[in-house]
C-alpha cells in the first residue's frame, strides 16, 4: 500500500493549485480590501486550504516513515473539525 500511493501528494497539489485557479477572479482577485465579502466566505477559505493541507501533509509523512506524527496529525485535526458540528 505504501508503495501504491507513493506520489499522491504532487497529486493533490494539482488539484490545489486547480482549486486555487478557481479562486482567483472570485475571491483572491479582491485582495487586499475584500470589499463584497462576508465572513463565510473566509472561513470556508481557511477550510478549504487548511483541508488541502491535511491532504498533501499527511502522505508525506507516511513516505517518511513518521507513522506516528500521521496518527496524531489525523487525532488532532478530526477534533479541530468535529467539534463545531
């Protein structure tokens, strides 16, 4: 298995840097003053991005034999995004 997904990482930055490419016109084209935008809109954001994060980081660490930042990585950020709901 850890050979299988040995590169899923660059991966999930292409699909990142996709995701980014949308947000240009939309929400990052407003910067600095982000004139028309609610607070939703940039706590979705960080969602999103801090997801992404999660997503690229954690193969890694596998790659790197660091199984056990993995494991606390996934405790600590499950808690982060369950305990709102």
């Amino acid at each position: 298995m850890k050979t299988a997904y040995k590169n899923i990482s660059v991966f999930f930055t292409l699909i990142l840097a996709f995701a980014v490419w949308g947000f240009v016109r939309t929400y990052l084209g407003l910067f600095p003053a982000f004139t028309s935008l609610t607070t939703v809109h940039h706590f979705y954001s960080s969602i999103l991005l801090s997801w992404f994060a999660i997503l690229i980081i954690k193969p890694m660490l596998i790659r790197c034999n660091k199984i056990e930042w993995h494991k606390n990585w996934a405790r600590s950020f499950m808690f982060r995004y369950t305990s709102p709901i």
